[in-house]
C-alpha cells in the first residue's frame, strides 16, 4: 500500500521568510513524488516531482524539494515567499512497485499556506 | 494550448437524475483519470483508464461510471446521483500510465446534489 501524510493543515509565513510544507510518505520500495498546487477555483497545477537522482528537486516558481530517504520525507520548501504564492498544496505519491491502478497518485490531504505581509 | 477541459465547470441537479460531465484533452496523452475532492480527504481516485477502450475503476468508483472511445475524451457519468456525490471533480491526464509521469489537471466541476 501506499500513503501520504500532511501534518499541518495550515501554515502561516510572513513574506519574504522562508517556507517549508511538509509531507511524509509510505512506500514498500522508491517512491516516485510530486508536489502539486492549487488557487483558488482552478484545478491543481504540476510543481516537481523526484523519480530517481539528486535528492534536491527545483520546480516552478522557485520551489524545491528535498527528498529524504531515512525520514521518509519529501518537504516542499522555498527561500522567500510571496503573497502570491499563497494557495493549496498537496504532495503525492506513487509506488511503481504496485501493480494494477495504472498511474494511481495517492494524495495527501493538502496544507493551506498563507503568505501574509 | 495543451489543456484539459472539463464541462460544465458548474452543477446543481436532484436526486437520480443522469448527468455526464466531460473532459477532454489535447496533448494526445494516453492515461486519463477522475478523481473527486473532499474537505480533509484530499483527491481520491474514481476511475482511470490507460487508453482507448481500457478503463478500471479506482478507490471511489461506486455510483460512476467511464467509458474510452476515443483517446481525447473520457467522460464521467453518474446514471443516479445521490447526495453524497456532491463534490468537487477534477479529469486529470498523462503522457503514459507510468507513475513517473506528471498529470495535467482540468480547472474542475463542481457538483451539488440536492
């Protein structure tokens, strides 16, 4: 089986401070893992993800991840945040390992990040 | 523009009256999947299909069916709808059924059942 854990379901950041989201994963071998995000009224919207290689993965908008095996982590992070980036995120997993479900993500439960002035 | 469109973005209807939502998608990919969105419950995987004519039901597939006729399309269909099925649905699609693979994301409908 698989499965993902957000433990924070808000997290709050004044701008231009640095933010972490974190997610946990659950896998019987490597996982595959994404970070999506969604605004308001829109569907979610692909930031990164780590196949295979450099534990450090750069995204869009000037996220990145950092994926930790020994912790089972994957948390999202970036430098200095903007109001703008305010808006839901949601980490996913994939155990390639599982057969049938084709491309099944697991989803977490999504962490609010609001970036304030 | 490679997208995934989803209609109607919008929905009230009453108990057990069909509807179907569509979505499509132009970047020929072939995985497509629904998946509903609840509060607390994250995105929960209805159907998926991994090409024209290949479709299996996912962690939800209870009261919703699927079909694949043609590689752009994958359509979602509840023949009776209940109250509980109100909910926000999302079609998302991908180059290959191969977790390694992103998904694009439709902006989403939202369902209410009275």
């Amino acid at each position: 089986a698989q499965s993902v854990a957000q433990p924070e379901d808000q997290v709050n950041v004044a701008e231009g401070n640095p933010l972490t989201v974190k997610c946990t994963y659950s896998v019987s071998g490597n996982p595959y893992l994404f970070w999506y995000v969604q605004y308001p009224n829109r569907g979610l919207q692909f930031l990164l993800k780590y196949i295979t290689g450099d534990n450090l993965v750069k995204g869009s908008y000037g996220f990145e991840a950092e994926f930790n095996k020994s912790q089972t982590s994957f948390h999202l992070k970036k430098p200095s945040a903007l109001v703008s980036d305010s808006a839901l995120y949601f980490c996913a997993v994939r155990d390639p390992i599982l057969t049938g479900g084709g491309n099944k993500l697991t989803f977490g439960t999504g962490t609010q990040l609001k970036v304030e002035l | 523009e490679a997208q995934v469109t989803q209609n109607p973005r919008y929905l009230i209807t009453v108990t057990g009256k069909k509807l179907t939502v569509t979505c499509s998608q132009n970047m020929n990919h072939e995985y497509m999947s629904w998946y509903r969105q609840d509060p607390g419950l994250g995105l929960r995987q209805i159907y998926y299909s991994m090409n024209v004519e290949v479709t299996d039901k996912g962690d939800v597939p209870e009261g919703y069916k699927v079909s694949r006729k043609e590689k752009r399309n994958f359509p979602l269909i509840l023949e009776s709808p209940s109250p509980n099925q109100t909910s926000l649905y999302f079609c998302a699609s991908s180059l290959r059924d191969t977790g390694a693979y992103e998904q694009y994301f439709g902006p989403g409908t939202r369902l209410t059942v009275t």
